[in-house]
C-alpha cells in the first residue's frame, strides 16, 4: 500500500508540472519545450524520482489501472472527437494525400525489415531480434495517431521500456526538426505549386466556432458508463481497443450535443497521466540506439512525404497540404494547425481535422503494421 501510495504521488506531481510547463509564458521555458515537449517530462520524471530513492514501482497495482481503465478512456475520448460532418468541408482529394503519407509510415517497418533480410543479413538481426522492430511499431502509433497509439502499440509489440525511452527521444527529436523544415516549405508552397504546374485555387475558410452552449454532462456520463460496462464484458486488451475505438465514432457523430471539445482536452490530459504511469516503470541501464535505426528513421520520413509529392502531383492539389497533411501525420494537433497558419491562418480548423482523423486511425495503422511484420517479415 505504501509503495502504491508513492506511486500516485509521483503521478499526480508529475501530472501538475506538465501541465503547468505547457501553460507556462517564458520564452526560455517555450525554447526548451520546442525541443523537449512537456509530455516527454511526463515520463521522465517518475523515472527520475524512482532512481533517486532507488524504490521499485513497477509492480504496483496502478499499472493495471492505466491499462484496464485509463487508457480504454483515452481511447474513447479521442476517438469521439472526430466529427464526420467536418471532413465535407476539406475535400476528398487533400484526406487521399494524407492517407498516403499515413501508409507509407505504416508500411516502412515492413519495407525495411524486407530489404535488410534480403540485403543486409547482419541489420536485419539487430533490427528483429534487438527487437528494434517492435520500436518503430510504436513510431508508427505515435507518428500518425499520437501518444495514445503510440502507448497502445507499446503494449501490443510488447516493446521493453528501456527500447520505448530511447525511441521516444528519438522520435521527439526527428519531429522538431521536421516541423522546422515544414514551417520552410509551406511558405514555398506558391513556388511548388509553379514548379509542378498546380493551379488549385482553395477557397478561404471560416473556422469552426465552438459551441459553448454544449454542456460536458452528458458527454461525461455516457463515456463513464461506455468505459464501466467494457471493463466488465471484455477481457482482451486489442479487442477492448477496437470496440470502443469504434463506439468513440459513433458516439461523437451520432448523439446531437456531444462536446468535441471536451473530450479532446480530457483526452490530452489523460495521455499525460499514461505516460507519468509509465515512467515509474522505466530503467535508464541500457540506453542506446545504433546509428543505423536513426538513418533508417531519417530516410522514412523522406519518403512518407516523397510519396504525399507524388500523390499531390498527380491529382493537382495545392501543394500547401503537404506540409498540413505530414504534420498532421507526423506532427498532430499541435503543431498541425502551427504550420498552417504560417501559410493561412483560415486553413487551421481543417488542419486540425486532419491532425484528429490521424489520431483516430493510428492505432488501426500500428496493427495493421504488426500483423504484416509478424506474417511476412518475422
């Protein structure tokens, strides 16, 4: 009891501070952050706490708590924000670019572990049996749905805690400079256009207001009882994901005062309590990543947005969405309506659905990517 104590003090705490560094109007704090994002000190923290007192929580019951009731609420949360009345408003030809970009994501690990047992023998060992594998399913979770996918993916390739810290520096690292290189490239969008003879007048939008008139009351209640119920009748994890994923859908589309809003902020929050969980879990022994996983990582960036080039090419869309649609892959909803705006602030709503359908269908993506690896690849 003593240490379960400990643990959801550390948690609690942990939870506090990032949402205090997020909200937080220093400019040194903000340039720290561009580069070690708050909900990276989520985890890192309890890390940190539970090596300085040098006390084992990876045992306590809280883990369980995340896992069977947490994270399926996470899951249901985000899942529901997604409005499909929304997606009329951007067109058909911007959701296939970014759904190309999000294949190629997905299908990299497997491309990748194909080539290197044909190619290079010696890589493709350290890529299956060093588990590495495992690593990139969870950059799959988290470069196209986020840190819930990434979390649940985490648990579905079973990746060890000490692969998942490295790769998560990794990751966040990779994301900030690519941010910084699709801040460049949407402001040469005009020039691209020009370059590939694109003459694709977008519209100007209006951003969607949010109705504050929607009380979170029956949000809260119907998802509290959703989460309650599943945890009785379901047992396996992957099948509790895939049914509430679903409900999430039907929920926040088909019940007339459901607050988008809402669960989106609650969702976020409860990513932060995951990963704060998680980081009373993790051992900084055996820290390390070969040289070759960051190239492979750097050349399957390049090649989820040389595809998005190719697949705007061909249908004459505007090539400003390129760099909507990868940040809103690669970079979510933060960063995805950031980017926009340094090209047109009325583009931000629809940069944000983007970034939202991307949320909802990271996890789809990382299973598919498994269920491949593990029949062709392993």
């Amino acid at each position: 009891m003593t240490q379960l104590v400990i643990g959801i003090t550390i948690v609690v705490v942990t939870v506090l501070v990032v949402r205090a560094l997020g909200s937080s109007k220093s400019k040194a704090l903000t340039t720290v952050l561009d580069w070690f994002p708050a909900i990276l000190f989520a985890y890192v923290i309890p890390a940190i706490v539970t090596h300085t007192l040098n006390v084992d929580l990876s045992k306590i019951a809280l883990h369980q708590w995340s896992k069977n009731i947490i994270m399926p609420l996470a899951i249901l949360m985000v899942m529901s924000a997604l409005s499909f009345s929304q997606l009329r408003h951007i067109g058909w030809r911007p959701i296939i670019t970014f759904f190309s970009g999000s294949m190629m994501i997905a299908m990299m690990p497997i491309v990748i572990g194909l080539g290197t047992r044909y190619l290079a023998p010696g890589l493709y060992e350290t890529f299956i049996s060093g588990g590495y594998w495992q690593g990139m399913i969870t950059m799959v979770g988290s470069w196209i749905g986020g840190s819930t996918s990434q979390l649940v993916l985490k648990e579905l390739s079973d990746c060890s805690e000490e692969l998942f810290i490295t790769i998560l520096v990794m990751d966040n690292v990779l994301v900030n400079l690519w941010t910084i290189l699709m801040f460049q490239f949407i402001k040469q969008s005009d020039k691209w256009n020009t370059y590939f003879n694109i003459d694709d007048k977008v519209k100007d939008f209006v951003p969607d207001q949010v109705d504050v008139s929607k009380s979170p009351l029956l949000t809260i209640s119907i998802i509290t009882i959703t989460v309650v119920v599943s945890y009785f009748l379901i047992s396996n994890f992957l099948m509790k994901i895939i049914v509430l994923s679903i409900l999430g859908l039907l929920l926040g589309n088909f019940i007339k005062y459901w607050n988008h809003s809402f669960v989106l902020k609650i969702g976020g929050i409860l990513i932060i309590l995951i990963m704060a969980i998680l980081g009373l879990k993790l051992n900084f022994e055996n820290f390390g990543l070969p040289i070759s996983m960051i190239l492979i990582s750097i050349v399957w960036l390049v090649s989820h947005y040389l595809i998005m080039i190719l697949m705007a090419w061909k249908l004459k869309l505007h090539m400003a969405w390129l760099p909507i649609a990868s940040m809103a892959n690669v970079g979510g909803i933060s960063t995805a309506p950031a980017v926009t705006a340094a090209y047109n602030e009325e583009w931000m709503p629809h940069a944000i659905i983007l970034a939202i359908l991307s949320m909802v269908t990271g996890t789809t993506w990382g299973i598919i990517s498994i269920y491949l690896m593990k029949t062709l690849v392993i």
